[in-house]
C-alpha cells in the first residue's frame, strides 16, 4: 500500500496546514476546513476517500512559505533543490567575478570543514557531518547563483562577454 515514508510525508504537510491555519488554507483551495483536514489526515491513510492533490499541496507550500514536505519528496527520489536568485538583469564583468569568487570561497569552506573532521581523529561525528552539511549547502547555493547567471546570459543572447 502506502509507503512509510508516504505517511510521514503527509503528517509533516498535515503539521504545515496546521500551523499555518487549516480554515485560512481551506478558504484559499475552496475547500472545507474538515474537507482539508480529512486529505492531510496519515491516520485515514489505505482506508481513504480524500487525498491531496498535487495542485493543493503547491497552494500549501506557497502559502505556509515551508517547503520541509518539498525537501522531503526530493530526499526520498535521491534530489535536491535550491533556491534560485532574482534575476537581476544584465550581469557585469565584475559580477561575474563575484560569482566565480563566491561559488570558490563556499567550496573551500565546504572542502576544509570535511578534511579537518577528518584530520582530527580519522571519523566525523554529528556535530561535524551537520557543519559539513551547512557548507556543502552554502556552496551548492553559490553553484545555484553563478549556473542561473550563466543560463540567464545565454537565454539572452549568444555572446558572453568577450
């Protein structure tokens, strides 16, 4: 049937729903209060009428601004995501320096953190691996900046600074 991993999805989105307002979300999607509960309910997993719908869980993610269920989903399918900056127009050359700079720095920080973890005594405990995790984020984040700015240039014109 239903995968535990699919039941503990659904009681972190019933979480969000709650916090955020199950009767302020309801009036968003048109739905009644119980209508919503119901759909976000892991008790009444198998046994169910009522699911939530992918549409639905977007509006919930957009409007409880938690994507802890989105990060979730692309834990279990072995993913990521991340958050991609404004677009900023046209980006210049010392910005493009700034990129370059940042996405270096982030990695390096990453890079150091895991080899003095490893230098210390040969292993990494939790405090450590959370350190690297943090970092390892941090430079994803710059990779993120610097692979839109790339993107974004080439979706305007062929030619990137010369």
């Amino acid at each position: 049937m239903y995968r535990s991993e699919f039941i503990e999805l659904l009681r972190g989105i019933q979480r969000d729903v709650k916090g955020h307002g199950v009767k302020l979300l309801a009036n968003r999607l048109s739905v009644r209060p119980q209508t919503l509960y119901a759909d976000v309910d892991p008790h009444s997993v198998g046994r169910r009428t009522n699911k939530l719908g992918l549409l639905d869980w977007m509006v919930v993610l957009e409007e409880t601004g938690n994507l802890t269920s989105l990060d979730e989903v692309n834990r279990y399918f072995n993913r990521i995501s991340l958050p991609i900056p404004e677009d900023e127009g046209a980006i210049s050359p010392v910005s493009w320096m700034q990129y370059c700079a940042s996405t270096a720095k982030e990695s390096a920080e990453a890079i150091k953190v895991l080899a003095d973890g490893l230098s210390d005594d040969g292993g990494l405990d939790n405090a450590r691996l959370a350190e690297c995790e943090k970092e390892t984020w941090e430079a994803l984040q710059a990779f993120a900046g610097l692979y839109l700015a790339i993107k974004t240039e080439i979706s305007k014109s062929k030619t990137i600074y010369a």
